[in-house]
C-alpha cells in the first residue's frame, strides 16, 4: 500500500518527494475497516473484520493494525500491509476504546458494560489485570512518558487516573457530564478531555489532576444541545488541538496555548473519531451519520474533500 513519488529535476525545477500515507477507518454497521488513499482522496477497499468494528489503532512501528470488534468481544490484530489477520488479543466484554502504551506492548481496554479496563499484555496475549474503574468507561488514553492512563466513566462523571506501574487508581476527579474522549498533551503535562453533554472541552493539570480551564462552544445558527464534543486530539507542537462536535457536524480548533476557540470547520453529519497525518499537515475525521470521511488542510484550515467509506465509520487509524 506504500507509495512513493521520487524527487526528480524537469527544466531545471526541483521536485520533492511525496509519501503517500493510509487512512483505516473501522465501520461500525459494515463489519469491516475502509482503506483510503488521502493523497488521491478515493476509497480503496474495504475489509471485513468482525462483528461491530470501533476502536481502531496502529502499532508504534506501524506495522499492526489493532481493532476493537466489540460484537465479537476481542481485539483483532491485522498486518498493516497485507491485512491479513494476524491473531486475536482478550478484550473483555464488549470493547469499544482502547490505547497503546508508547512501547506498544501494553494494550489499555475498555470495558463499558462491566465497568472496567483490562490490562492486557501484547506479546503474551494475556490480561494482566481487570481494573474496576466507574460506570460505562469509554474515553482512554496513556501518557507519552507512560507514567498515566487515563479512563472516562461517562455514567460516574469521572476520569480515573490509573498507574501504570501497579495497574491501581491512585486518584479519580470529578468532570463534567458524560466525559467521551481524552488526550494526552505530548509532553503529558495536561490531558484534554470532552464533556458531550456539557458541551464543553476540560484541560487538566498532570500533575494535580484538577482542572485548569473549561472550554465551552457556540456555534452561530446551531442549538446548544447540537454541539456534544466527543473526540479529541492535540498537535505534537502544542499550537493546537482540534475537537469534534458530534452532531453539530463541526471540528472546533482551540489555541492550545490560550484555550481559545480560533475557527470551526464544517465537516459531514455527526463527526466521531479524528487523527492526524503522519506530518501532521492535515486531519482526518470519521462522520458516522453522512458515512464518509472529511480531509482538513490544517496549514489553510479548509476542508479539502469528502470521501464516501461505508456505513457508519467510527474511528480512525493512519499509516505513513
């Protein structure tokens, strides 16, 4: 699936190279993860995968793709070039959300109906532990320095703050309604975490675990109770983090430094799930009600293309 167009010389003008980069997409009604060519903006296969595909991700190394079938109650494992599957990892019931460690061989799951996360070693592919956290955990992430992770309990209105030495919650905060998603800063001193009820975006302090700042939305010509922020990613710079709006079909931009909204972008009907290229030059979302894909120029905050994936995309993985 990787593409390169080499740098040559034509009439004495230099052009550089390009990487071509894939998009997975995981489809929550298909039963299988879409494969996209973001260069060329068009849908190039799909894959089936299981039963009720959500979260998805790749591997450090960007050699396996992890996706949480939650019908069938594992984590698939699927070679990132060829797709084929490569074996299973135990999930617990019902996965829906999951992160990877930055080594990649810790993988962090989300247990919604049983209020827990599961712990799960990679290369063994054995639960390490069963961590009883709050009711209808969703939103997980880990720390770049792995020191944290982080799991919202959307019934509990909580973020549980787990140790990744001794899988225990050393501290659990209160947040607003229904937390849904969180991230990491990259040099894990704030997590962002969404309130889609509150309709708001929660920055919190590491190291105390409180939070610094609220951030709320308002949308001209859109109701209040349209804007319900669910996924949520930050730029390895710090400059900007970008939040989805759900069913308000917008990607809100906030300046990470003065947590100020700056622009919001139209994107297609009930925007869930978004991840950056691997450049970080663009941002690509999953629209789960218009069921297709929004590619966003970030240099020029434009929504370049929409490209039609399949029913009900969900989340959102990307390979160089």
């Amino acid at each position: 699936m990787k593409k390169q167009l080499f740098s040559f010389i034509i009439a004495g003008l230099f052009i550089t190279p390009v990487e071509a980069e894939t998009v997975f997409i995981s489809l929550e009604k298909d039963n299988a993860i879409a494969v996209v060519d973001p260069i060329e903006g068009t849908l190039s296969k799909t894959v089936e995968v299981g039963r009720r595909p959500r979260g998805i991700a790749l591997s450090p190394d960007n050699k396996v793709i992890y996706v949480a079938v939650s019908d069938d109650n594992v984590i698939k494992m699927l070679d990132a070039e060829s797709l084929q599957e490569l074996g299973t990892l135990p999930s617990g019931d019902d996965p829906e959300t999951f992160a990877l460690n930055p080594k990649g061989d810790r993988i962090y799951i989300s247990n919604e109906d049983d209020s827990m996360v599961t712990a799960v070693d990679i290369a063994k592919k054995k639960t390490i532990k069963n961590i009883k956290v709050g009711v209808e955990p969703e939103g997980i992430a880990v720390s770049p320095d792995n020191r944290w992770v982080v799991s919202a309990s959307e019934t509990t209105n909580m973020l549980h703050w787990i140790d990744t030495k001794t899988h225990e919650i050393t501290e659990n905060t209160l947040v607003d309604t229904r937390p849904r998603a969180l991230t990491f800063t990259g040099d894990s001193k704030f997590v962002w975490a969404t309130s889609e009820m509150a309709g708001s975006l929660m920055i919190l302090d590491t190291a105390t675990k409180q939070i610094v700042k609220r951030v709320g939305f308002e949308i001209p010509g859109v109701a209040k109770d349209k804007i319900q922020p669910v996924g949520v990613v930050v730029d390895k710079a710090n400059k900007h983090g970008y939040v989805a709006l759900g069913t308000a079909n917008r990607i809100a931009v906030v300046n990470a430094r003065t947590h100020e909204v700056e622009k919001y972008l139209l994107v297609g009907q009930r925007v869930w799930n978004l991840a950056f290229s691997p450049d970080q030059k663009r941002l690509y979302t999953a629209n789960g009600v218009s069921n297709d894909m929004s590619i966003i120029d970030l240099e020029n905050l434009t929504v370049t293309k929409s490209v039609g994936v399949g029913n009900y995309p969900w989340g959102v993985a990307v390979k160089p």
